[in-house]
C-alpha cells in the first residue's frame, strides 16, 4: 500500500466514525427529556378535539332526537312548580334562554365575588358545547286545570300504565316535564342540568333522573356499514332503526304532521317513550350462548339476523314461517314482524346503557334507559311493547320507570320560544 493508498484508508475511517458519532448524538438528542413529550401526569386531564362541536338551537324541530347520539345522556324528569300562566310563561322562556346558550357555549359573566358565582364551574370560566343537544317534553299531568291547558293535550298523550312485566316504582315514573340531555361527556350534561335548576328555582322540582352512556366504536372501514354500540347484554343495540337521515321516513314515523288529527300547535314536535330497564345480567351472563341468541335472534359476536352474515341484513321471515331460523318468539320478530301492517309501527330508538351501583342483595343494578320517538304513541311504542308481552327475554329483564311525554316543537328564531305554540292555541280570549 503507498502513501496515498493508506491516506485514503484512514480518511475514510474517520469520517464514518464520525458519522456513527454523529448518529448516535442525534439519538441522545432525540431521547433528551427536554426534546421528547413528557410522560402525562395521573391527573392530567384527558384530550379531545370535540369540545367545540354544537348543533343549532333554532329549527323546525328540536335537536336530540334524529341528531346522531353522542357518547352520554342523561333523562331528567321534572314537576312543575308555577302557579299560573305567566308563571309558565317564564319557565318556558327561561328554559329557552339557557339552553340556546348551552348549546352554543361561550364565556361565564364575572360578577361580584361576594355573590354566588353565576354558573357552578365544572367547565372552567368558558363554557364549551360539546356536542351538547337539550330536548323539552311535556307530561300529560301538565294538562291538567292549573294552566289551562287541557283543550290543547295532543290527542294520543297519556300516563304511563304499567305492562305485564313492570315493576314500576312511583319515584322514578311520570313528570310535568322531561329534559333529555346528550353530549360527547357525562359532566357537560350535569353542567347543563345544574344550570337550569339553579335558574329555575322557583318553578321546577327534579323528580327523577337516570344517566346512561354508548361506548364509543372504531371508525367504519370505507365500504363497510358503521356498526350499532353494544347494550349491557352485549348484544348490538339499534341493528334495525330506521334512516334518520331520510327526511320522509322521519315525517312518517317520527314528526307530527301539519294537518293531522292532532291540535295545530303540536305540528312538528313527536311523543317520546321512556323506559328504565334493569337488566339481570348475572342471570343472562350464566345462560348459553345459543339461548341467548334464540331469545334475541341475533347472533352476538356480529349483530346479524340468525343465518345472515352482516349486522344490517334484513330478515325475511315469509322463508321461516316456522320460526326453525329465527324463533316466533324472538326479541326482535316479535318487536318488528316485517309485515306490511307492521310498518305502521316503527319508532326511532335511542337508548344509553345505565349502571347505578349494586342493589341490597348484592346484584348489580344496570340496563338500558330506552328512549324513542314516534308520531303516534298508540301505533309505536305502545303496540310494539305490546307485542312484546311475554316474550323469553322478560325472564332477563324488568321495567322500573319512565314515562310519556310529548316533545315540543323546534324554536324557529330569535322571536320565538320553546312553548309558545303551546302557549298561544290556549290564550284565554279577551273581550273589548
């Protein structure tokens, strides 16, 4: 090796071994702890992009019932404290006032700080949305003599009765009014209920309450149907709801139409049915895969009909008119038998699993907080419960609560308010 030869070798070794140097200090570089993300504190707060998100207060009709469902919910019940009209009248407006700014967010007043603070906090000095809807129902017992009222009660409005398989408890039952709060999170719908008791005081007495959740899901795969959330029996929840995406399916099923049989004002509110459903899930979760499946009629791990493969087939049972496929008394032929007189009978569901603790003998208190909306209550919730008497899946299940309620029409602008419609059909007359 000459001279020149040997000057080129050990050029080389050195500039690689400064270039391994020089790797090997960008490593530590990039694994300094003042370069890298520091690990999240146990009580930091988790993260999400949704906190902004909002709906439109104002609308034909009231947000919350064909609006996607976010990830918690939560059904207050209320009576009513006011002692006359012009009592009424402000609850209404009242309600209209924050609930139009609750749901589109925004900074809380500073007041004197002697005074009590104007909002409880829980969401920081700036309100944010949160993906938050709040949906006003009226009870039949708010048709009674104390407002005048009663000449302008939608037609198919009633008390709850109780079914075969209730168990109802009068706490958790009926109501003047009800309010049905969604959002991404279960503190802003209690941020939102604490602001409406503490501006209504004097005209509403919270009755019964019950919170409930949906477990989020993985995004859909592109050319794949989104999957419906899981109740707590495991099984899939919602498989056969109807497109609330399709205008004219929900004006058939869900809206009040103008010029129906019932009074003028109701056009373009719905009734809601709700129900507190305690699930015996020690007893269903000890119960074979197979029955299980038998008394749903769905298989569990994909929500498909019995012998289908997909969550979003349409069971046809004129080919099983045995029931050898999917049994008669299955959940869901029983709820939807796919008859052309049936389709009279659709809802819109939208339910929240709930879990309030363990009862005094030791068994966990959980279920469904079933929710729905229909035209007509007689024709939907009513006579699909109906059907339902007696079913197999009774022995895994008992009703506690709800009630009836009939959800007001949207506000349509700033000079309108939750109730007025209401308010105006029974305007007592004035003589000159």
């Amino acid at each position: 090796m000459n001279d020149s030869e040997h000057f080129n070798l050990q050029r080389r070794r050195v500039l690689m071994g400064m270039g391994a140097a020089g790797v090997a200090l960008a490593g530590t570089a990039l694994s300094c702890p003042a370069m890298a993300a520091a690990p999240a504190q146990v009580t930091e707060a988790p993260s999400s992009d949704k906190t902004q998100d909002h709906h439109d207060f104002h609308g034909v009709h009231q947000s919350g019932i064909v609006t996607p469902r976010p990830a918690a919910g939560m059904l207050v019940s209320f009576d009513v404290l006011a002692s006359d009209r012009e009592d009424l009248e402000r609850l209404f407006r009242t309600l209209n006032e924050r609930i139009a700014f609750l749901m589109k967010g925004g900074p809380v007043a500073q007041i004197d700080p002697k005074l009590p603070p104007p909002d409880s906090g829980i969401l920081g000095p700036v309100v944010t949305p949160d993906n938050l809807t709040i949906t006003v129902s009226v009870g039949e017992s708010l048709f009674d003599e104390r407002f005048g009222l009663a000449s302008a009660k939608p037609k198919r409005l009633i008390r709850m009765v109780g079914f075969p398989n209730d168990a109802l408890e009068a706490d958790c039952c009926h109501g003047d009014l009800s309010l049905q709060f969604c959002s991404n999170t279960a503190d802003t719908n209690i941020h939102a209920l604490r602001d409406i008791v503490k501006n209504l005081p004097d005209l509403l007495l919270v009755r019964w309450k019950q919170e409930g959740s949906v477990p989020p899901q993985a995004p859909a795969k592109p050319g794949v149907p989104a999957q419906s959330a899981r109740n707590f029996l495991g099984f899939r929840d919602g498989s056969a709801n109807p497109d609330s995406n399709d205008g004219k399916a929900m004006d058939r099923i869900v809206w009040v139409q103008p010029g129906s049989d019932e009074p003028a004002w109701a056009a373009h509110g719905s009734y809601q049915a709700v129900r507190i459903i305690r699930n015996f899930v020690e007893r269903w979760d000890r119960t074979p895969l197979q029955e299980q499946e038998s008394i749903i009629g769905r298989v569990k791990t994909t929500g498909a009909p019995m012998g289908a493969s997909h969550e979003t087939e349409v069971p046809d049972y004129s080919k099983d008119p045995e029931g050898k496929l999917t049994k008669l008394d299955a959940h869901i032929r029983l709820a939807n038998p796919r008859t052309a007189a049936s389709q009279a009978n659709l809802i819109l569901r939208r339910p929240f699993n709930y879990s309030n603790g363990v009862n005094k003998n030791g068994q966990l208190d959980m279920g469904l907080l079933f929710i729905c909306y229909q035209a007509d209550l007689e024709k939907g919730f009513i006579t699909v419960q109906t059907r339902l008497n007696g079913e197999p899946l009774e022995e895994y299940l008992k009703p506690v609560g709800g009630g009836y309620f009939f959800t007001l029409p949207g506000v349509t602008g700033d000079k309108d308010f939750i109730g007025r419609s209401l308010l105006a059909a029974t305007q007592p007359k004035t003589t000159a």
